[in-house]
C-alpha cells in the first residue's frame, strides 16, 4: 500500500484526472440509480388463489383447496402449505426455503394447477401470486364517477388498463371490486303460453345461432377466398331477434321474454372516503423504478380521467413513491448534517482550514465510487443502502484522518514536505490497510446468512464494504496528492530542507506543544496510573463487564420495528353470516369515525370477500371489512394509532374491531402465532377455545385472536338414497331440479364488443323459508313428489373457514404485542403455552414473529462470531502473532457496554438493524487498537534516526507511553468523525427510514464511545502485562548469557525517536541495555 502512496505522488497528474473521472461518472450514475423502499427481495412464498362464486367453506376445501393441495404438494423446495377455504374462495400458501428457485417453482406450480384443473369445477382459474416485493402494489387508486360501477368496470378494462400497463417497468394493472354483468332473458308466462315456447326452445335457439362455422374455399377471378356461415348474436337485438323454433307466429325471444344486461350478485363492496368506488392495483417489473412508475402512473391520472368522461376520478389511496422520496430525502439530509459535523470535529482538532479539506475530500469521493459500485452491481437506492451510505460517511473519513494527521505532525518536525507525506504513509499504511479490512472482513459472513436477515442486510453489507474499500484508496492515493499541493510547511521552514540540528530544535518545539495540550495533559497521567495498577484496571475492567451483562436481560426486543410509513390497517369482524349489506353499513359507522380524526387523510375499505386479484390475499371474510387508512406524513403514527383504537372503541354494534399498522413489502409478521393441529374439527375448536383464553390479558399485547372463525348457518339438503330410487329419482337428479328451481337456467355465452357475457335464464326462486324449500315438487316417473318426502332439509353450522396445512385441519391464534418489546410477549407465550391442557392428539408449535426473530437472530449471532473469527485473522497476519491479535480483540465485549447502555437509555429495542450496528463495531472498534498497538511495535523495533545513526527500538514501557500519546489524537478524532456523523441519525431528527438506521447509528455511537475510552486505557495495560513479561524474559536470558552486559555510555541514544531523533519527554522504567549487535 505505501508503493501504491508513492506511485501516486509520482503520477500526480493522472491521479487528479482518474480523480475527476470517478466523480463525474460517480454523479451520473447517482441520477440514474433506481429508487425502491427496500430491495427486491424475493420472499420464499407463493400463495394460489382460486375463486368459486357462491360455495360454502366445506364444498370449496372438498372441490378446490384439496385437490389443489395435493397436485400442488409435488413441487420441488416446498417446505409447507396450508389451505384456506372461504365462502367463495380458496386460498393456499405455499412456503419455500430460503434460496430456491422460485422462477423453477411457478413454472412447477402452473403445470401442477394445469394438471388438477381437470378436476376442478369448470368456472374455476387458479392464479398464483409470488411473495416478492416487486409483486406487491405500488399504487392503489379508487376510480370512482357517474357511471355504474359495472360499465365503469369494462371502461377501465377497455382504457385505463392498456394504458397503464404500456407505462415503463409496468408488469399489470388490476381492477377489483367492480361487478361482473351478464344477459338475462325473464321470460313472460303469458306470451310463452299464448305463442307456445318453452325455455327449452329458448336455449336451443341461443345454443344453434351465432356461431361462424368454416366451410372451406372458394376461388373467384383468381382469387381464394375462406367461406365461413353464419352471422354473430353481437347485441341484445340480436338475442332478441333470434327466431324460436316449434312456437307459433314466428316467434322470437324478445316476443316471449324481456332481454337485458343485469350486474351478476356483489360478493364484494369497496368504498374510497365513502364514495363507492373500484380499486386499481399497479404493480411493477422486478427491474422497475418504484418513484419513476409512480409519478409516470400520477401523470397519466388526468388524461385517464378524460378518456373515462362522466366525471371519473382517480384518487391514490396508497403509494409507496412519496415515503421512498421522504426516506431519501431525510436521509441525505441526516448524512449531510454527519458529514459537516465529521468536518466540524476535524476542524477542531486540526486547527488548519487546508488539512479539514483535504481530508474531507475523502468523503464525497468515496460515496460517489460506491454509487458506481451499487449500479455495476445492479442495487437500487433503497432505504439499507442509503441507511448504509449514511453509516458509512462517519467511517469513510478514518483512513485519512490517520494520514493527514500523520503527515501534518511530521510536517511539524521540520521535515521536507515530500519526506514527510511518505514517512507518514509507511508508518500507517499497514496500520490503516488492516484497520479497513477488518472492518470489511466483519460483513463477509453476511453473504452467508439466509432467511430474512441475509435477504434484507446483503446490499447493506455490500454498499459499506464498498464505500471503506474506497475510503482506503483515496487515503492513499489522491489524499497524499492533495496535501502534497495543499499543505503548508511550517513557517521558517518552507521551500529548504533544514539541517539535522534545526530538525532536532523543530521536533522538540511541536513535542513540547504536543504534551502542553489539553488532550495530553488529560491523558497521560491516566495511563500512568493504570500502568502502574494493571490489576486494579483489570478488576475495574471486568466489573464493567459484568454490569454490561446484567444490563442485557433488561433490553427490549424487537424484530424490524415500525417503518413509520404513513398508513395502518383496521379489520372489523362481524357475526357470521351477516349479509353483504348489513356488514357494508356496520363498515359505515367506523369509516365516519376514522374520517373525524385529525391526522388521517384517506379511508378505503373493503367489505365481504374479494375474490381476485391481490385485494383477495387481504380480504377475510364475507361478514367482515378491511380498511386501508392513510395518514397525514407528518403525524405521529405510534400515537395516531391509539388515537384510533380508542376512538373505534366506542363504537357500538359494530362487531370487534382491530388495528394493525401496514406490514407491506418487509416480508415480516407482526404477531406471535400459535400453530395448532388436530385430527377433527371438534378437537380443534376446543384446543383453539382453550389456546385463546389461555392467552388472554398477556402484559404487552393488545389483542388475541383466531382464524377459527364462528361456524354460519347454511341449508343443508340429505337425500334419502332408498326413497329417491323408490320415487324414480337419484341425487344427481335432485340437485338439477334443485338448483334449476333456485338459480336461473344457464344458457352459454354472449360476445358483445370485446365483452363475453354469460346468459342466465329466469331469476330463480326466491324461498322465505325452510318449508317452502321441503314443497319444491320435483318431476318422477310416478307423479311429482316433494323434495321434503325423499331428503331432510334441516339448517346446520358450518364453519366460515376451513383452515388446513399439509392435508390436517389446522388453527392459528394470534397474539398481537401493543409495544416494541415483541421478546418479552414471546416469552410470556411460550411459558403459559406450557401449561395449557390440549385435547389427545393436538399439537401446538410457536411461530409468527417469534421464529422470524428467532432464527435472525441465530443466524446473525453466528455472524457475529464469524467476523469476530476473520477479523482475528487478519489481525495475525498483520501483527505475525497469536498474541497480540487477542489483545486488540479486549475492545469488542467493551463496545457492547456502551451500545447496550445507550439502546436502554434512549428506548431502543434489539432488533435486527441493532445487531448489524453490533457487528459493524466489531470491525470499527478494533481499528483504534491496530492503529495503537502498530505504532507501539514500530516503536520497539530497531530504527535509522535523521543523524544516520542506528538506535535500538524502545522498551516497553517507554513505545508504550510514546505511542499512546502519539496516537490518542487521530483515535479520538477518528471515533468522534464517527459518532458526530452519526449523531443526526441517531437523533432521529427528520425521523426517515429511521427504523432501519437509527438502531444501527445509536448502537455504533454507544459502542465506540465505551471501546474507545478503553482502548486507550486498558488494551496498553494488556500490552504491558503481556509483552513486558516477554521483554523481561529476554532481558534475564541475555543478562545469563552475557555477564559483561551492561547499560551503554549514553542511555539517552537508545529511546532517540527514529523519527525525529530527539529524546521524548515521557517518564517510565527504563530498561537494561540494549541487545549487542
């Protein structure tokens, strides 16, 4: 590293124009990186949503979910899946280890739905969502205008869609919550009996007109031309017009039935600030830019609302480009505020305008090679990587600190400036080379981590590894540049090589100014007093750390924290089987009251289910709502939330009400979830009954729930098997008549337009009551029966959901913890879970947020461990010793004193951005060590003074004494740069992506601060129990072999500083002679 130094100075040229390359490109590829929330990540889960219009929970898990499962269960990496069948929905999870190849699996999935969709009832379409972030919406719009809702649906599919899927980086545009439409044809009795028609002749004529058949060629003046017959039904006239065959007068649908375009029955109502409108979901390519789409997408919104006419409104109910744009912008603003205070420390300590800028140059320079790096790589700016950015600011500047300060001290001496800048580097290179790659070294075991931490910190890691590496190579190529042109030598002094003598008096004059200094004279007697009480030091030591470790078991713990992002979600549960409408009224009540908060912009909710689209995974029920409220940006969410919860609270009627705050694109839960699983159904209520009120009232949680929802009432039809085949009849045959009596006669399809509308004929019967349904009289060969004298008709309970994982019937309940603290309400969890009494035959497994933490945590404590391991061995190759490597590594237990203290002090949780601070000060805090202890044995190492004449290296003491001093400077301006440039963030002050970085900065600042204060207090006393019994060792054997050994005439000579030859003023034992040649 000190040739790459001095191939720089040589080419000073060419390094200033590399230098303004990199920026320049540096700049434009800063402009060009995409902007996301967090990385596109790709969640192992891939959930199949299947839609049956109409079917009970029972008939959807027997006829979908079920065969599904199985056909899906074949698929390679599939770790577990669990079905859930709704009224009208199936819905199964399928969950993958980490790392596969999820590409691979929904070609696996979409051959496996293709293969069991022969089973399927015909109206069933599968569709498969993936679990990456890119597959989550970035924009929600409510379209609402003065048309229905129906033939806005079709304009919207017609128009809008198209449009906005052309946009760049645009994968799909959704449109949910509009109602289908289909023909129907209600036929008069009086006119079908006056012109003799049946609905058979009906649905012969729609079933033997409209088609186009092919009927070959034909050549006519040299030309071949297709001849096809028939003429399309493209409208209702023509259903109207279509003749009917056998009735009389040539009749004609339209003469004996009235045609028209109904809306098929709603299973679902979505209102946006209470105006009834559909939702429009825009979701992007994994390689799009998130902010480009969404202001592309805002952009079109007025020429989309023109297209539409009849006063369409797009209002966007949810999007993610303004909280990435606030993120960023917080934190640039917080970096920014660290890098002037990173400037400002340097200004302080060095007291010369020149040298601060020089080594702020480091700053810009390395952030902008790492912007290359992040696009070479194909990162986007995202909250980690601007989190790390910001990180890195208070770190990239170490390296040139250490060489300028070096290089201005020895400036000071008297040297020439060339002389100077390259002694300087020799002493430092090594020193800061290893420091940098320690520091490196700590993030490499994260390339290893899997499941969410490995996914969520790898472009974290990445973005700060590159940023040092940079660091490292403008500190020792363009910085030594810079202060060659820059610098001033000291006055007297300048443009002459000084004499040996004038060196002399000049290094004395800056050593006395030196120990004159305020740091010096507060410093020194402290590490006097320490080396001569080591074991006092050492018990003061250990009794910090074991306050350190008392202080643990008091820390929160937390998982990701709250994004602070500017949205939450409310669901409210009705009783089961509360029509569509009365569950849109009681949805009503709450909208009035979320809209009366201060502090809440926008209200869409959801009520009943959703059966397509990405609205579908959100929705819960046929009697229950989902709401969606956005809030104002600047308020407090935390306290927003409560303000909501105690308002909703008051509500009455209004079925149980939850809020949650949005857990979107993050991949995380934010409940502890128990698992449980049982043979039957019975088993699994009681368990679910037993589990709930188990976890009733846990210190730390809101609320506790189940998915084992209350049972519904359904009509349930039993057909006597003997009774019907007396009567002439079976059950296949029953259930024709049946359902031919209740829901109209289907009759094919209809193309209008582009549009196919399916044909219903009649409107079915409406029954009031259970005995009418017992009175339907059904067709036999020996008269007409009634349904109630072959089948019971009795009304039963069935559950609103059936929920099973890997063919067993399974029930989740959730407890959702109020604060940060999601440790403390997993250990409560867990002990009470020990003594709940389950059925024989039931299991329960914890899971939710506490395994998420869990295994994050495991696996970044082994990360911990690793980098501490690396970081040793880069520390024995540098220092070629076992010994003095673990010397160094004292500082790391010490930087968690100062971390866990500051996290209980401000209120922080542990959680996985603190656990990266963790491992980030494993490398940060032993480069303050490294930088000590080299100088320490540069010190003790035989060296050429300025006169020429050879002197033996210090002893211990003494290298010890003088290299402290020496480098208690840049330490302390290296760690204050840091914890400075970090203190914005720490703060909080503009309060962006701060759940992510403000952990990581509080951690960083506690745990250098504590590391540093004992850096340089303790790792010298190590080093002096250590390596001064090595000495005395030497000394003793030396004084057997050699009788006549003995101090030489000048004792003075042996500790002249081979860097300035002078004598330093420090006090300690002097050591027996030196070794003889």
């Amino acid at each position: 590293m000190y040739r790459l130094a001095k191939l720089s100075l040589a080419n000073r040229a060419l390094i200033a124009l590399i230098t303004v390359f990199a920026s320049v490109f540096g700049v434009i590829t800063m402009s060009s990186l995409k902007q996301e929330l967090i990385p596109s990540i790709e969640f192992p889960q891939i959930t199949v949503i299947s839609a049956m219009p109409g079917a009970s929970p029972e008939v959807v898990d027997k006829q979908v979910s079920g065969p599904l499962e199985t056909a899906l269960n074949g698929v390679e990496g599939l770790e577990s899946t669990s079905s859930t069948s709704r009224t009208g929905v199936s819905q199964i999870t399928m969950v993958f280890t980490y790392g596969s190849n999820l590409d691979r699996a929904r070609n696996q999935i979409d051959r496996a739905i293709s293969n069991a969709k022969r089973g399927l009832p015909d109206d069933v379409q599968p569709q498969a969502i993936a679990g990456s972030i890119s597959d989550f919406p970035i924009v929600f719009l409510a379209v609402s205008s003065d048309k229905p809702l129906s033939e806005l649906n079709a304009d919207l599919q017609r128009l809008s869609v198209p449009r906005l899927q052309k946009l760049d980086g645009v994968r799909g545009a959704d449109v949910t919550g509009g109602a289908s439409q289909h023909i129907q044809i209600l036929p008069r009795p009086d006119a079908m009996a006056a012109k003799g028609a049946t609905l058979q002749s009906i649905t012969n004529a729609l079933k033997n007109n409209g088609a186009l058949v092919p009927a070959g060629t034909i050549e006519e003046q040299g030309k071949t031309l297709s001849l096809q017959i028939g003429s399309p039904v493209d409208s209702l006239d023509a259903v109207k017009a279509l003749p009917l065959s056998g009735a009389k007068d040539a009749a004609t649908i339209g003469s004996v039935a009235d045609v028209s375009i109904k809306d098929d029955a709603r299973t679902s109502i979505t209102r946006t600030n209470g105006k009834e409108t559909l939702a429009l979901s825009v979701t992007k390519k994994p390689e799009g830019d998130t902010v480009a789409i969404s202001h592309a997408v805002k952009d079109s919104i007025s020429q989309l609302e023109a297209e539409l006419g009849s006063n369409a409104k797009f209002t966007p109910v949810f999007d993610q480009a303004p909280f990435i744009e606030k993120s960023i912008k917080d934190l640039t603003t917080e970096g920014l505020l660290g890098l002037g205070f990173a400037v400002a420390v340097i200004l302080v300590f060095l007291m010369s305008v020149r040298s601060t800028l020089v080594t702020a140059v480091s700053i810009p320079l390395s952030l902008l090679i790492t912007f290359i790096g992040l696009s070479a790589t194909g990162y986007s700016l995202n909250i980690l990587t601007l989190g790390a950015l910001t990180i890195a600011i208070g770190r990239v500047v170490d390296d040139s600190i250490v060489v300028i300060e070096n290089i201005k001290r020895h400036l000071s001496y008297g040297e020439t400036k060339l002389s100077a800048i390259l002694t300087s580097i020799r002493e430092v290179a090594g020193a800061i080379t290893a420091s940098t790659l320690t520091t490196v070294a700590v993030f490499l075991p994260i390339a290893f981590v899997g499941e969410l931490a490995g996914e969520l910190f790898r472009p974290f890691a990445l973005t700060v590894t590159i940023a040092l590496l940079s660091s490292l190579l403008v500190s020792l190529t363009i910085v030594p540049v810079l202060a060659y042109w820059f610098l001033k030598t000291p006055a007297g002094s300048a443009g002459a090589e000084l004499s040996a003598e004038a060196a002399r008096e000049a290094a004395a004059k800056a050593h006395e100014k030196e120990q004159r200094s305020l740091l010096q004279r507060g410093y020194l007697p402290v590490l006097n007093k320490t080396q001569k009480h080591p074991v006092v030091t050492l018990i003061a030591a250990v009794l910090v750390l074991g306050g350190t470790a008392a202080m643990t078991p008091l820390l929160a713990t937390d998982l990701l924290g709250r994004s602070g992002e500017n949205s939450m979600t409310v669901r409210q549960v009705l009783p089961a089987g509360t029509s569509l409408t009365d569950t849109s009224a009681a949805a009503v009540k709450v909208e009035e009251v979320l809209r009366d908060i201060d502090g809440i912009k926008d209200v869409q909710v959801t009520s009943g289910n959703a059966q397509t689209g990405f609205t579908a995974l959100t929705s819960s029920g046929a009697s229950n709502s989902s709401f969606t409220v956005v809030t104002e940006e600047k308020a407090n969410q935390a306290r927003l939330q409560e303000t909501v919860r105690t308002e909703l609270a008051k509500i009455s009627d209004a079925g149980k009400i939850s809020v949650g705050s949005q857990q979107g694109g993050f991949g995380t839960t934010s409940t502890v979830d128990i698992t449980l699983k049982a043979a039957n159904s019975a088993d699994l209520r009681a368990a679910s009954d037993a589990m709930v009120k188990a976890m009733e009232g846990v210190p730390g949680s809101t609320e506790v729930a189940t998915n084992l929802a209350a049972s519904q009432p359904v009509v349930q039809v039993k057909v006597d098997r003997a009774k019907a085949v007396a009567a002439g009849l079976n059950e296949e045959q029953v259930a024709g008549v049946l359902a031919a009596t209740i829901s109209p006669l289907p009759a094919g399809t209809v193309r209008i337009d582009t549009n196919d509308f399916p044909v219903q004929i009649g409107e079915g019967t409406r029954f009031t009551s259970i005995s009418a349904v017992r009175n339907i009289p059904l067709p036999a060969a020996g008269g007409a029966v009634t349904l109630g004298s072959i089948a019971s008709v009795e009304q039963v309970d069935i559950p609103v959901s059936i929920t099973a994982s890997n063919g067993q019937r399974t029930a989740r309940v959730s407890v959702t913890p109020s604060g940060a603290n999601l440790g403390a309400v997993s250990t409560e969890v867990q002990n009470r879970l020990k003594g709940v009494e389950l059925p024989a035959g039931v299991t329960a497994e914890i899971g939710g947020a506490t395994t998420q933490q869990t295994e994050s945590f495991q696996q970044l404590g082994l990360a911990l461990l690793a980098a501490i391991a690396i970081v040793y061995v880069i520390m024995v190759a540098a220092f070629k010793s076992l010994i003095q490597p673990l010397i160094l590594l004292v500082s790391v237990p010490f930087a968690a004193t100062g971390a866990i203290a500051l996290l209980l002090v401000t209120r922080v949780p542990l959680g996985l951005p603190s656990l990266i601070g963790m491992l980030m000060l494993v490398g940060i805090v032993v480069t303050n060590a490294i930088v000590l202890i080299d100088l320490i044995n540069q010190y003790r190492q035989p060296r050429t003074g300025l006169s020429g004449t050879k002197s033996p290296g210090m002893n211990v003491a003494d290298a010890i004494t003088h290299g402290a001093r020496q480098r208690l400077r840049p330490i302390l301006m290296t760690a204050l740069a840091t914890v400075f440039a970090l203190t914005p963030m720490a703060l909080g002050l503009t309060g962006g992506g701060g759940f992510i970085s403000q952990p990581l900065a509080i951690v960083v600042i506690g745990g250098l601060v504590s590391s540093t204060a004992l850096t340089l207090v303790l790792v010298p006393v190590l080093y002096r129990l250590v390596e001064g019994r090595r000495e005395k060792k030497t000394l003793l054997r030396a004084m057997h072999e050699r009788p006549d050994f003995g101090p030489p005439d000048d004792v003075d000579a042996e500790f002249r500083d081979w860097t300035t030859g002078m004598v330093p003023k420090v006090s300690g034992r002097r050591a027996a002679a030196g070794e003889p040649e």
